[in-house]
C-alpha cells in the first residue's frame, strides 16, 4: 500500500538522537512537504522535527505548512517548529495565527510551540 519513498521517508522521520541521519536528509524532507501525499507530508515534517541540524532551511518550510489545507499537515508543522526552541522566532507570527484554526489539536500544538519558543528565548536572555 506504501510507495517505496513513503517508506523511505517514514524511516527518515523516526530516527532520533545519535541515529540522525545527518543535514544531506533535510532537502529530502522539506521536499516532501510540497508532495501530494499525506504520508509524504506528515513524514517530512516529522522529520524535521526530529532532526533539527539545519534551522535556517527547515523552519521557513514548516512554517508554510501551517497554511496547508490539511489539518494533519498543520499539526505535524506545529509540533516540529516546537522543537527549535528559540530558533523558530520567526514561525511566532504564524503560530499565532494559528491559535484560530478551526482543528483544536493544531490550536493546541500551536499553544504548546509558542510557549517553548517564548520560554528559550527567556531562558538564553543574558544575565543582568
């Protein structure tokens, strides 16, 4: 039922820690963002949420992705620009806009990304 690049992908999106595959993944996966595929989607934003070694590539694709008419898709965005931390301060005035979205989950996600955004920033503020 899986394409093999479904598969590839999906494999891709599940390593973590000292298993990531390393920054040449990362034009793999933001690619699959813009495919018509859910799997595709989903899985690459997954992802870059797990591997984030490139944020100056990842985070302007994942924020688009908030604009996609797939709730799924949104919600996959949210959670992976959660994992930036701080880097991702550019992706607040979209997660902003999407605390209106009509999926809660995404409302959720988005309440959630903000928060630890915000709370990096806050947290690498230099001392007084």
């Amino acid at each position: 039922q899986y394409s093999l690049r479904s598969v590839a992908v999906m494999c891709l999106s599940c390593t973590t820690g000292n298993e990531a595959p390393g920054t040449a993944t990362i034009p793999v996966l933001i690619e699959c963002l813009g495919d018509t595929s859910l799997n595709l989607q989903t899985g690459g934003a997954m992802g870059l949420g797990r591997n984030t070694s490139v944020p100056a590539l990842a985070i302007p694709a994942l924020t688009g992705c908030l604009s996609s008419t797939n709730a799924k898709v949104r919600l996959y965005a949210a959670a992976a620009l959660r994992n930036y931390g701080s880097q991702a301060l550019s992706a607040l005035p979209t997660l902003t806009n999407a605390l209106a979205d009509s999926d809660y989950k995404v409302r959720g996600l988005a309440t959630n990304a903000i928060a630890r955004i915000t709370s990096a920033m806050l947290t690498n503020a230099p001392a007084k």
